[in-house]
C-alpha cells in the first residue's frame, strides 16, 4: 500500500526541512542525492499544486466575470 500523497503545505515544509538540511553541511554524498531526489519530486508536486490551483482560480473569476449576464433581463 502506498502512502497518501502529501498536501501542498505538506509537501513544502518538508521540502523547506530538505532545503535546511542540504544547507547544514553534515549530510553524507549519499544522504544529500536522496534528499535532493526527494527535494525535486516534492518540487514537482507543489508546482503542480499550485498550477492547479491557479486554473482553478482563474476559472472562478471567468465564472465571477460572466455572472452578471448570466439570467439577467435584457
């Protein structure tokens, strides 16, 4: 069974620990290409994340946009 994928906010606070992590310095080579490999693909979800969100949010001000002419006498 694999695990639920992270939440957004999820996925950045543990890529913001990554980050903190890489930066310290007392990661081994092999440590740091593990957590760089994770640090890409948490990178690639909230970007995805947020590529939706944004489509999202652009559909609702269409919608918001046309509302008034929706229905309304003419």
């Amino acid at each position: 069974m694999t695990a639920p994928e992270p939440t957004f906010e999820e996925a950045r606070d543990e890529l913001e620990e990554i980050v903190r992590r890489l930066e310290d310095g007392r990661t081994s080579l092999d440590e740091a290409l593990t957590l760089w490999e994770r640090g890409e693909a948490l990178h690639a979800l909230c970007r995805a994340k947020l590529d939706a969100a944004e489509e999202r949010v652009a559909e609702l001000l269409e919608r918001l946009g046309r509302a008034p002419d929706d229905g309304a006498p003419g």
